[in-house]
C-alpha cells in the first residue's frame, strides 16, 4: 500500500518536472512552472521519508538526522539565495550545482561501502534468525549474475560525474567572483585526458576484479561469506575519487571567464546525470526522469549558448581562446589613437539625439550600474529621446544576464531588444552607449579571420551616428583580444566606473 | 556480454524512460527565448536536485553504529537540500523581477 503511493507520489514528481521546465521556457508562466517543480520535489521528499520501503519491506530510519540535514540545509539555502546580490546569481547558480554533484559523490561513496561487504551484513543478520540460513544461499547467486557490476558500474559513474561537476563548479564559482584566476600550463590537455582515463581505467578494473571475487565466493558461500571485496578496492575506490575531483579542477582552472556560462550550464547537466545514476541505483523513477531530464535539456542549452558564441563546446573546453590569445601577437598591428570624450559633450550629445541605444555589458553587472543605467534612461525619455537597450545574447556571465539584471532596476521589457531587431535599428541611431561590454561590440568578430572570436554575431554599433563607450581601461576584455572599435573616428572614450559615470552623466544632463 | 544482456532485460523500463527523457529534454528547451536562458539554467539546476531523494535513503538505511554512513549521509542531505531549496528560490528570485514589468 505505502510503496504504492510512493509509486504515485514519483509519477507526480515526475510529471510535475516535466511541466515545470516546460513553463520555465515561456515568460508568462515560468515563474508558476518554477513553484510546480518545486511543489513537486517537496511531495518526493516528504514521500521518500514516510513511504519508502527497501527490498526487504523495511522502511527507513535515523529520523533525527534527515530532518536535521534537511533543516540545516534548507535554512542555509534560503538565506544563501535570499541574500545574494542578482550580479553574483551566476555564481550562486554554479555553487548550488557543486552542492547536487558533491550529494552525488556521496551517495555512491557510501553505497560502495555497503557493497563491498554485503555478505557480512545478510549473514549476520541471517544467523540470528537461525533457519533463514539455507534460503539466503540464492541471494548471492542473483547478484554475482546479474547485478553486482552494474551496481559498481552506477557507483562509478556516479561518483565520477558528481565528483567533476563538484569540483568544477567550485572551480567556475571561485573564477567567477575573482578568488580563482585563470590558470594553465603546457601539455594541460594531456594531463585532463589522463587523469579522466586513469580514473575511468581504475573503476574498470574494480568492476572487472570485483565479479571475478564473487563467482569464487559463490562456490564457497560458507567459507568466505565475511569478505567478498579485495582488500585494495577500497583504497583504489577513494583514488578514483580524488582523481575525478583533480579532473574536474584542471577541467575548468584552463577556460576563461567569458566562457563560464557555458562551462556552468554543462557542469549542469553532469550532475543531472549523476542524480540519474542514482536513479538506477535505487529504481527510483523520479531521480532517473528528473536527472536525465535535467541532463538532456542542460546539454542542449550549453550547445546553444555555444551556438550564440559561433563557436563548439570542444572549442570552448579544449580553451582555444587562450591558445589563440598567444599566437596572435605577431599579427597585432599598431591600433592607432583613440578619442576621449569630455562628460558634457556626452552628455549634450545624448540629451539631443533622437534616438538613444544602451549596450549593457558585464561592466555593467560589476559596477551595479543597472538602476543609474534606469535613471539615466527615464531622464532621456523625459526629454524627447527615445532610448532602447541593445541585449547581446551572450552580454554578461550569463545568457540573459543582461535582462535579469536590467529587469532587476525595472527596466521595461518592450525596450530590451535582441540582436537582430538591435543591429536592425543602429543605422538609424543617432548615439549608442556601450556599457562595459567589450568582445560581444569588436568588430574583428565580422573582419578578422585570424581573431578567436571571428564569425560571432556581434552588436553592429558601428553603424550608429557615434558610439560612446564607457569603460574603466584600455584593458582587453575577457576574450583577452583588442578591440579596434575603440579606435574608429566615430568611437569616443569615456572612461570610469559605469555607475559613477552614469551619474556624472545624469548630473551633467540635469544641468544643461 | 551475457551479463549485459541480461541487465538491459532487466531494466528495460528504466533504459525507455532515459531515452524518452534525452527527447523529451530537449524538445522542452528547445523553443527557449534567450531572455529565459539564465532562469531556466538555474530551474533546471533545481530540478536535478532530485538526488537529495537517493541521499534521504542512504542516511535512512545507515546502520546506527555506522558513523562514516551516518556522517556521509548526514552531508549528502545537507548538500542536495541546499541544491533543491537554493536552487527553487534563487530561481524565483529571478523570476519575480520578470513578473514585475508588464
């Protein structure tokens, strides 16, 4: 009775993850779709904590502690995602990813040690009910036929996915917020590769030495009942670990910044997969759909995301950027001078223009530029301008980092416009103002077959009367190439912290 | 190649589900606008915090004189709760902006 509404409780967990990430797809019901999942997952816990029964019909235990763990992490998630400033979002995303794969790790860690002395525990459980002895006889039998490697076989993947999915995430959570710099040496790729195939090398022969151990135990049930493991999988289990984790560090410490999206969003989909090892592990159908969904769905997002960079994820994970950043020198050409521009010719220019176009970056996001960003917009509307926003679908950390963050200061969502419609309208633009985006307006991405970033769909700015640009340095971007649309005679400098230049400018154009 | 066999016989059911759900994962995001890319990331973060029900059963089944389980155990809930209830609020959190603006 209890196992069958456990089934139904799953059913619904299921149904109502599909659902959810169905919703989250369309604005008008994303938010409802996010509560639906949610609603979800909560049935699915409180249902595993009260319904679940194991093959023996016993239920679980420790109450104490789960409700512990679910308070003591329930209440730090809250706050955690509470408290967090929108500009760091793509951070908290990455570490809540790590904390899914850690739980991942874990499990498997865990399971593992129950496996590797399964006969211990039944004997001893099985000698004290005395004539239960003789029945026990085909329990091993199952699992040396059938069983046993593939439990091993999930434990692995399990432990490996969510082992690199942990690590990287911590590692693309560190990046991202500036405490971890990139970081890569000769020959990296090499060392990735191996650690990844010792590891997977490792877990083979684990699995392959563990069946053979059984197929001898089975034939003297009585006699080696108490150990079936050998000695050395335990210690070479805990390798495999700590290799994974080395993988997974190593794995993102090499891709640069700009490239964290992408790097999240897969990190994303592997502990999808990992949640949905344990699906297996557990028949549990709620875990398997939720991962697999997850991990399905989480792949083609980052092969989009790619997609918008024109460029592949093998691109983005063998880190050719930086690769390219080294050859390039010998073609760099002298760049020439660029122009700076006074805060009140900006300013005049602006409040005179007709038409007004924002090009928001991740400059904007550090500086938390998006409410004076508002003002500033309000300001000019008020005066006759029109002002729209120009989103590049990769602007930011994020996709969509941009319209999170300007929705955040109130902006309208009639004024965000995408790629085509902007580069649609710049010719007709009297003044466009790029805010601390840098690689997503380089024209060198249209021009410049040599350049890591040529055949991107970049902002055509250019085409605009003038282009102000508002940056802190003559700094690269995260790309790390220059940029020549700094250098073109329409292009002017205004240079600053995008708030405090905002504000300047707001004063500026209240006085005139 | 037995064994393989035998194990795909046995798990047919979980090995249609995964498939359906490679599909349907992707025909689900696939008419995604950008503008919803960094919520749906997090959402779906959320959703594979789904683990945290594998981690409730290995704390439940631990053995009450099993402190390495138990500990495990015990950090496993803490880490998939912290996924599934960050995830869901960070992701309304994002959302909530959205709904604000007409």
């Amino acid at each position: 009775m209890g196992s069958n509404i456990l089934t139904i409780i799953y059913l619904l967990a299921s149904v109502t993850f599909i659902l959810g990430l169905k919703m989250l797809s369309s604005p008008a019901t994303a938010r409802r779709g996010n509560l639906i999942a949610a609603a979800g997952m909560v049935l699915a816990i409180i249902g595993t904590i009260f319904l679940y029964t194991d093959e023996d019909g016993e239920r679980l235990h420790n109450y104490g502690w789960i409700f512990g763990g679910l308070v003591v992490g329930g209440s730090v998630g809250v706050i955690a995602a509470r408290k967090v400033k929108m500009t760091a979002m793509p951070e908290m995303v990455s570490l809540f990813n790590g904390m899914g794969g850690a739980c991942a790790a874990l499990i498997s860690i865990v399971e593992f040690n129950h496996l590797i002395r399964p006969f211990a525990i039944n004997m001893r459980r099985l000698m004290g009910e005395g004539e239960f002895i003789r029945s026990h006889v085909n329990i091993p039998t199952g699992f040396g036929a059938g069983g046993q490697w593939s439990i091993l076989l999930i434990i692995f993947a399990g432990l490996i996915i969510g082992s690199v999915s942990f690590a990287g995430s911590i590692v693309a959570w560190g990046k991202l917020n500036g405490r971890i710099k990139d970081y890569s040496f000769k020959g990296q790729h090499f060392v990735n590769i191996s650690l990844l195939m010792l590891a997977v090398g490792i877990a083979a022969y684990i699995i392959f030495s563990f069946r053979s151990d059984l197929t001898i135990d089975l034939a003297n049930i009585s006699v080696t009942a108490g150990s079936s493991a050998p000695s050395y999988a335990k210690p070479l289990f805990y390798t495999v670990f700590g290799l994974a984790i080395f993988y997974g560090i190593f794995f993102v410490l090499p891709i640069g910044g700009a490239d964290m999206p992408v790097v999240i969003s897969l990190l994303n989909s592997f502990t999808g997969v990992a949640a949905a090892c344990g699906g297996f592990l557990y028949d549990n159908k709620a875990m398997l759909t939720g991962g697999i969904l997850v991990g399905a769905a989480g792949t083609l997002l980052t092969i989009l995301m790619c997609r918008a960079m024109n460029r592949s994820l093998k691109n983005v994970l063998v880190g050719n950027f930086g690769g390219a950043g080294v050859a390039a020198p010998g073609t760099k050409r002298e760049q020439g001078h660029y122009r700076e521009i006074a805060l009140s010719d900006a300013a005049l220019l602006m409040s005179y223009a007709h038409k007004v176009m924002i090009v928001p970056g991740y400059g904007l996001a550090v500086a938390q530029a998006q409410h004076v960003c508002h003002e500033l917009e309000k300001l000019l509307t008020e005066k006759g301008v029109e002002v729209k926003y120009a989103i590049h679908p990769v602007a930011g950390r994020m996709p969509g980092h941009m319209n999170v963050l300007l929705a955040e200061a109130d902006v309208s969502y009639d004024k965000l416009l995408e790629l085509e419609q902007a580069n649609a309208e710049f010719p007709t633009t009297d003044v466009v103002i790029v805010l601390g985006a840098n690689d997503v307006v380089n024209p060198a991405a249209r021009n410049d077959p040599a350049s890591p970033i040529y055949g991107m769909p970049i902002l055509d700015v250019e085409l605009a009367k003038t282009c102000i640009v508002n940056k802190r340095s003559m700094k690269p971007g995260y790309a790390g190439i220059e940029n020549e649309l700094f250098f073109r005679p329409k292009t002017a400098m205004l240079f600053g912290d995008a708030k405090k230049a905002l504000q300047e400018l707001i004063g500026e154009i209240k006085n005139l | 190649m037995h064994h393989i066999l035998s194990w795909i016989g046995v798990h047919q059911q979980m090995i249609y589900i995964v498939i359906l759900m490679v599909f349907l994962g992707i025909e689900v995001i696939g008419r995604v606008p950008a503008v919803l890319h960094t919520p749906l990331m997090s959402g779906a973060n959320a959703i594979h915090g789904v683990v945290i029900i594998g981690a409730i059963i290995v704390m439940g089944k631990a053995e009450s004189d099993n402190y390495i389980a138990l500990g495990l155990g015990f950090l496993a809930v803490v880490l998939g709760t912290l996924n599934v209830v960050g995830g869901f609020v960070v992701t309304d959190r994002m959302l909530e902006m959205f709904k604000k603006r007409k």
